[in-house]
C-alpha cells in the first residue's frame, strides 16, 4: 500500500509541483500574486499554464474546466479537452495563458436575481491564483470567480475573496499601531466540520421524498431513537469504516486535510472535520468534500444525505465554521499570546469580533438562513435562531474587570489599565464548549455554529469577515488620531465592552427564559425563518456597511436577496408537492388496502361464528377510516394553499406565505399520517420506515 505522504495532493498542482515545474522567476512573481494580491503578469499566466497543461497530461486529464461556484450553492464546470488540430492531420495539446486566465461560459441558465436578463448570457471566468487547481478524474479543474458581461458576481467566491481584502487592509492598520510594520498580510482560516447521515441506497430508491427534497417529509417515531447516546464516538460499523477509508483517500489525493472521523449523535449520522486552512481554499475544500462524499457513497451502495434535517426527531446536520485571524508571520490574532503586550493586541481583536457580531447580527443570520437550516436551528443540539456569544468565565471575567476598572481576580490581582506593565496574563484556553452557543470562542478561534449541513461556507465567512473588518475600520480611524496610544485603547475597549456585551451569553441557549431575555431585555434578534431573515440584506445599515468595504455592490445585494428568497420558495414548494404526491399516491391506498383487508377479515370471522365481536377489527376501521378522511381533507387543504401560491408574484409575499399557509399545512398533514403510519400493518405501509432508514447499514 502506497503510504499516505507519497499521494498526499498527488492531484493537485500545488506549491510543490509549482516549484519544480516553474523557473524562479515565474515561481516567484506568481507566488507575489497569491501572497501579497500583486498584479497577475500576462507571461507568467502563460508559463503557468504550460506547465499546468504538462502536469494535468502526465497525469491522465483530457479535459480542463474552469469549476466555479454560482449561486445555487453547488459548484458547476464545463469542459473542454485540450486538444487543437495540427497541419497533419492530428491534433496537439494546448492550453493558453488566455484560456487559464479567463473563461466564457453561459450565464443565461444561473442565478442572477435581476443582474442580466435570459437573452445577456454571456457570463466570464476568472482565474483564483490563490486556490490550486486540481485533476478530478481526467478533468483538470481551475478554480474561478464567475461574472456577468458587466462585472457583477454572479458567485459566492468574488464577494468572499473582496472581504477577505477588506479585513486584511483594516487589520494591517491595527497591527501597525502596536508596532508589527513587518506584517505584509492578514488572513482569515477555517476549519468547517461537515456532518451527514449515510443511509442504504436501496431504502433510498423507494422514497420519494428523499428522492425529491434529500429529507423525509413523513416518518413516525421509531422504538429507539438517539436516546441511549450509544451512537455518538460509537464503534464505527465495517460498511461505514470502508466509506470512510475510501473517502479518506480521494480527499486526500485532493490535498484536503480530512482528520477527525467519527459517530455523531443520532444513529446513521457522521461527522468529518478538516484542519483548517486560509477561508478561500477551505471554501473550495467544502465544495469538493460535499461532492466526494455523495460520488464515494453511491460506489458503497450508499447515499449520503446533506440535508440539515432529514429525520425528524433526532439530531440534524451542521457545519461549525471554526474561524479565525492570522498574519503571515504565522501568529494568530485570536490567542492571547505570551506577554501583556500580546494580550491587549488580541483584547482589541477579540471585542472587534463581539461587536461584529453585535452590530450585525442580522446579517450572520441571514447567511445561514435556508429551507433546511429553518427546521434544524434551536433542537436537537443545534444553536437556537438567536445569536448569542459564548466566551467562558475566564474571559468574560477579564472583560469585567476591564469594563468596571476594578482588580481582575485571576491570575493578577491589578486594576485591568491597558498599559504594558499592568495587563495580566491568562491562559490560552480558559473556556468549555458550549454546544448551545451560536458562536463560541474556543481558546484561539470562534466556532460559529448555525451553518446548515448543506450550505456552502462562503456566505458566513463574507458576512463574518466584513463585519469584523468594519469594526477594525472605526477602532483604527479612532486610534490613528490618538495623543496617547495606550489612554485611548483602554477606553475604546473598555467603551466596546460596555456597549456590545449584551451579546455575551454564557448559559444555556435552550432555555426558553433565555429567548426570552434576549429579545425582551436585551433587544437581540430572533429571526427564526429565512422570510424573517433575508430582509437584514437590504436594511441601510448592513448594505452601507458592505458596499464600503467593496464587498458588495447595490445591485449585487439586491439579486442576493431574490435569489436566496426565490431558492427558499421553490425548495418548500417541491416539498409540498411531493407531500401532497406521497399522501395520495401511496399513503392513503395504502391505509385503505389495510382498512379494507381488516373488515373483510372480521366479516369472515363472522361468519364462522356469528357470535364473536370483533371488538378489535371494528374499532381499527372506524380509526383508519377516520384518519383516511383526515389525511385526504388536509392534503386538500394543502393543495389549496399550494394553488394561492402559483398566484402571488411577488418572491417576498411568496415566501411570506409559505411560511405562514404552506409549511403549517404540511406539518398537519404529516401529524395525521404518522399516526396513521403507526396503526398500519407493517407489510402494508408503502416505504421504508425511520427505523429502516437509521439502523439500516450494518
């Protein structure tokens, strides 16, 4: 067996297959473009691409594809083989600096939310230097920013690449203020943990819904469910074990850092956590892995589900997006560091960070905001729709003492001045986790916990970076202008903690008291649905905020804001279309068939004996009956609610009224039909049960 370091980015055309296929000069330059952001040299894209065109052949690829990431939240490529004819008759492989540079595909069938119209399809796509391209099976894959004929994006990595920029121009100011001028560039790094059931294909195939919408939309609660906690870092099951081996190895032949595999808490469910690394390429990463582990699991008879709550009842899937700040000297401005001087730059770091969160809840709540993250946030251990900030005693002590100018009781007993010699130390990691929390400090990083399982990471990490750099913005504008440096730091962190500490919650977040507290006397935002969260888009406040750090422009946020409310209403209504499909075409004949086949069976009982009862039979009927018309007048009344919304034509008042007729009619109708589920003989009912589906892989 070839060891893990001989093929480890074996298909990636990284630093290393850089460095040796690249001159100096070449090599250089181009490393000067994905360090410092330096101008992209014509001629080095054209020896780039030589040298990438030999590598990809040696290697097996055929095809190139510039692979992008478009608003529908999965990634797309179209290929084009590298061969050109020659004067003989043959061909020759070529590929150009031009076409590594810039592609054309069409942009007419994308998402674009009012930035083009059906007939402006021509679309254009960039070369990303800063993320390696790489070889999936006989394709070599160049990693792109797709744009309109304008120059709108019209994807989720342009607006994530100009928020890093945004937060590396603004952190390097603050960074200069304590002296650190040799600092060239600061970057933001992720480490996103992707959980996801695995489910038996079979199973799979004969469920609509599942097919359809990725979660069941009908199930009873099965006799065990997640209960005993025995499946959480259980023994992992030998079919799950090879999948993972297998997936192991493609991800890696990838250069993806996979790490930790292991049970997560509801049975058939699965975690992968990466180490982390720079946003972008951990963006990218995501993508690949999502993909990886669909294609892997179809090769072991399985289907990975992504969905963030396929199953009711038990635990649904997240993505916990652990962020965090590093210069390019390697130090991460998230840890406290090893002398005072270092804790009070990474006090000024971490309450940026709090009143990021604060000043912009809204929009954090926004980027998580879909169909599925709708049923998974506030239950089964996901965080609660309000963004709440855990930072542990230690921490929120520390701020305390600095907010109140009183002695700090932990290591040092000094009044929490932010001058050199009387900031106390404390340790690295001084916190617990908090499985509640929304967004957790966890010793030098935040984990922000409301992803859905399905989302792409790069919609949080744009707000996230964007907010944090607007805070760093006002702190440097301030602080430039300063008499006295350290007089002004203190009073600027200690003015931040008093009026961003409504966000720090160290408790319990699913603890209705707390909900209540938030909203109620704290005037925190609970926005539960992505109707009520998608409006923070558009607010004046949070456009002005990004369209100043360039992240956006007017235009772009307003398409955003159609196209996420648009993908919301037609993802909701093929389920309610599903639903309605799967009560009448399979549920409903099949409590008839049984009602039916019980009657007769007591009907010819008796008749062999005229004087038995058939109590049992009798009552069954009367209950399947009453269920059918049940089942059949709410699946009417969902019908109905559906018809209304084929009549609105506004995407706001669409998905207004999904949220209040739609997504309640189907909660009803699949109320009445697990009951029903629960009193149908097994061999009758006609799809595999949740019991069938979580214990299913051996």
């Amino acid at each position: 067996m070839t060891s893990i370091p001989a093929y480890f980015g074996c298909k990636v055309f990284n630093d290393r297959v850089m460095k040796a296929r690249l001159s100096s000069n070449i090599y250089n330059s181009l490393r000067q473009t994905i360090d410092q952001g330096a101008k992209l040299d014509p001629s080095v894209a054209s020896a780039v691409a030589s040298a990438m065109r030999d590598w990809a052949v040696e290697n097996g690829a055929t095809h190139f594809t510039h692979w992008f990431q478009p608003l529908t939240g999965i990634t797309a490529e179209k290929h084009d083989s590298f061969i050109s004819p020659s004067p003989d008759g043959g061909v020759i492989m070529e590929f150009s600096g031009k076409e590594l540079i810039k592609g054309e595909p069409d942009a007419s069938s994308f998402p674009s939310g009012g930035l083009r119209a059906t007939f402006e399809a021509r679309g254009y796509t960039a070369w990303d230097p800063t993320s390696y391209a790489f070889i999936k099976g006989r394709t070599l894959c160049i990693p792109t920013a797709f744009c309109s004929y304008g120059g709108e994006a019209l994807d989720k990595k342009t607006p994530l690449l100009r928020s890093m920029e945004a937060l590396n121009r603004q952190a390097l100011r603050i960074l200069k203020l304590f002296g650190n001028d040799d600092v060239r560039r600061v970057t933001t790094s992720v480490g996103p943990e992707q959980e996801y059931f695995l489910i038996d294909r079979a199973m799979y195939d004969r469920r609509k819904d599942l097919i359809y919408t990725g979660r069941t939309l009908f199930g009873a609660r099965p006799p065990k469910g997640q209960e005993l906690d025995d499946h959480y870092f259980g023994s992992i099951k030998p079919r799950v074990a090879a999948y993972m081996e297998d997936l192991n190895q493609e991800l890696w032949e990838l250069g993806i850092l996979a790490k930790t595999e292991h049970n997560e808490v509801a049975p058939a469910q699965h975690e992968l956590a990466p180490i982390y690394t720079t946003t972008n390429i951990a963006t990218d990463h995501n993508q690949l892995t999502m993909e990886i582990m669909q294609k892997v699991a179809a090769r072991h008879g399985l289907v990975c589900l992504l969905h963030e709550k396929p199953f009711a009842g038990v635990n649904g899937s997240g993505k916990h997006n652990n962020w965090s700040i590093a210069t390019d000297a390697g130090t991460n401005l998230l840890s406290p560091g090893e002398t005072p001087y270092e804790n009070a730059q990474f006090l000024l770091f971490l309450v940026a960070v709090i009143q990021a969160v604060d000043d912009y809840q809204g929009l954090l709540r926004a980027a998580v905001a879909t169909a599925g993250n709708d049923h998974r946030l506030g239950a089964n251990e996901a965080p609660p729709a309000v963004i709440s900030i855990f930072l542990g005693d230690e921490l929120t002590a520390v701020l305390d003492a600095i907010e109140t100018d009183t002695p700090y009781s932990g290591v040092e007993k000094k009044s929490m001045k932010l001058g050199v010699d009387t900031l106390p130390l404390f340790p690295r990691d001084t916190t617990d986790r908090n499985r509640t929390s929304p967004f957790a400090f966890t010793g030098n990083k935040f984990e922000f916990r409301m992803l859905g399982s399905s989302n792409s990471i790069a919609c949080a990490n744009i707000m996230l970076n964007a907010a944090v750099a607007e805070s760093l913005k006002c702190y440097a504008d301030e602080l430039e202008k300063a008499p006295d440096f350290h007089a002004a730091l203190h009073d600027l962190i200690q003015r931040t903690i008093r009026e961003h500490k409504r966000i720090i919650f160290n408790g319990n977040g699913y603890d209705d008291a707390w909900i209540t507290e938030a909203v109620e006397q704290r005037g925190l935002l609970n926005l539960r649905t992505t109707p009520d969260a998608m409006p923070e888009l558009l607010k004046k406040k949070n456009m002005e905020m990004l369209i100043s750090h360039g992240v956006f422009s007017p235009a772009e946020l307003q398409s955003r804001y159609e196209i996420m409310l648009e993908n919301y209403c037609k993802s909701v209504c093929i389920e309610a279309q599903t639903t309605s499909d799967m009560a009448r075409k399979q549920i409903l004949p099949a409590v008839e068939h049984y009602a039916s086949d019980v009657a007769e069976a007591a009907a010819r009982k008796k008749i062999l004996d005229p004087d038995l009862s058939c109590n049992y039979e009798k009552r069954l009927v009367r209950k399947l009956s009453s269920l059918a018309d049940l089942i059949d007048a709410k699946t009417d009344a969902l019908d109905g609610a559906i018809a209304m919304q084929r009549t609105l034509s506004d995407i706001t008042e669409e998905a207004n009224h999904i949220r209040d007729e739609i997504l309640p009619k189907m909660s009803a109708l699949r109320a009445v039909a697990d009951e029903a589920e629960v009193m149908t003989a097994e061999s009758y009912w006609p799809f595999p049960t949740y019991g069938d589906l979580l214990f299913g892989v051996k």
